[in-house]
C-alpha cells in the first residue's frame, strides 16, 4: 500500500470518528451529562444515589430540592458547588463539619447540569412544580462575583432559616 493512501485512509477513519462524536454528544442529553458530571466528582463523597454519609457527607437525594422555590435558595445551590463550603452546617438534624473544595474546574453548563441532575433526579419528591432548570447563562450570573466559604455558609443559614418552615415545602404539600 502506498503511503499516500494510506494516509488518506487514516484520515477517512478519523474523519467517521468525528461525524460518530458529533451526532452522539449532541443527543446525550443534558440530564445524562449532569449525571456523568455527578458520578464523575460528586458520588465519592455524597453516594451514587446522593444518599450521603450521616455525619461525614450532607445528604443532596430529598434535601436541597425544597430551597429552589427562593432565589436566595437557587443562588446558593450554585455558590456551594462553584465556591465551596467549609464549616458546621446542620442538615436533617445531624451536625456536619466538613469541608467541599470549589468546584472551579466544571464549566458553567456542567454545574448547571449536576444540579439539574441532582434536582430532578435526585429530589423529585420535594421539588417545586414551579422548578425551572438552571441554564449555564444563569450559572455564569450567579458565579461571579466570586465568594468565601463564610459567605457560602452564611447563605445557607439564611435560607434555612428564612422566610419560615410552610415555604420550605414542596407546594402540593402546603397548607393554604
Ligand atoms: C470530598 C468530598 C465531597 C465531594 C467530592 C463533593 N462534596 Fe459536596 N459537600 C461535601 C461536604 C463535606 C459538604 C458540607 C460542607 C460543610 O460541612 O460545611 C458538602 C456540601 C454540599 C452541598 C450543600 C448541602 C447542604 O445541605 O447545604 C451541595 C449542594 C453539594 N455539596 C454538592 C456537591 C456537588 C454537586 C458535588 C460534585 C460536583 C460535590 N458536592 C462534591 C463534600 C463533598
């Protein structure tokens, strides 16, 4: 076989390659990629199922879905993960003190999808009708200016706090 032709080959291959890459990364849906990026970085600590570890790792499955109803709770969702979060926090009456690096390395669109994947998937049953998914437009918005794990964590005590226990709820659940 002649070089050239050789060469062209490798280039035919390369080139079905990449026509095989485009059409299958864009029917991977976001939902898939949220959950790659979460099997990827988050699983190890929170558990494949968002489970956590009680007393070492937060549980996200049925917890955070109730804050998105806020914009202050939909904010700090995407600060914890793009700033990180150090110090005690109660989650489900279990005090935990850990630390979760920022999570700078994921883009905009790959925050907006483990969230949209932990939300949906992981906190149907408490989620909002209302929930809109987050967009990496908004994530950008919401990133910048950057903030200390201080401010992270204050945040966190306000929503929980804030504006009282009926509005925490998921709506269908709330007494009118
Ligand atoms: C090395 C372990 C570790 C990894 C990996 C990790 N986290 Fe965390 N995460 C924590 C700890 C510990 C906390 C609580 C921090 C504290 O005590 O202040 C936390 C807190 C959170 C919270 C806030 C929970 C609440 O109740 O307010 C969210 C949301 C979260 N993590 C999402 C993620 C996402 C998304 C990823 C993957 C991109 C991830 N975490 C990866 C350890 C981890």
């Amino acid at each position: 076989m002649k070089r050239g032709t050789y060469r062209a080959e490798i280039m035919a291959v390369i080139a079905a390659l990449f026509a095989l890459a485009g059409p299958a990364r864009a029917s991977g849906s976001a939902y898939a990629s949220g959950a790659s990026v979460f099997a990827a970085n988050c699983a190890v600590c929170h558990q494949s199922g968002g489970q956590g570890v009680q007393g070492v790792y937060p549980r996200l499955a049925e917890t955070i879905g109730r804050w998105v109803k806020l914009p202050a709770g939909r904010a700090y969702l995407v600060h914890v993960v793009a700033f990180g979060m150090t110090g005690a926090i109660v989650s489900q009456g279990e005090t935990y003190n850990g630390f979760m690096q920022p999570w700078t390395q994921l883009s905009d669109a790959q925050i907006a999808d483990v969230l949209n994947y932990i939300l949906t998937g992981l906190n149907a049953q408490i989620l909002p009708a209302s929930f809109r998914p987050y967009t990496a437009a908004e994530v950008k918005r919401l990133r910048a200016p950057s903030e200390s794990f201080d401010q992270v964590r204050a945040e966190r005590a306000t929503i929980v706090k804030a504006p009282g226990p009926s509005a925490m709820l998921p709506s269908a659940a709330r007494a009118h």
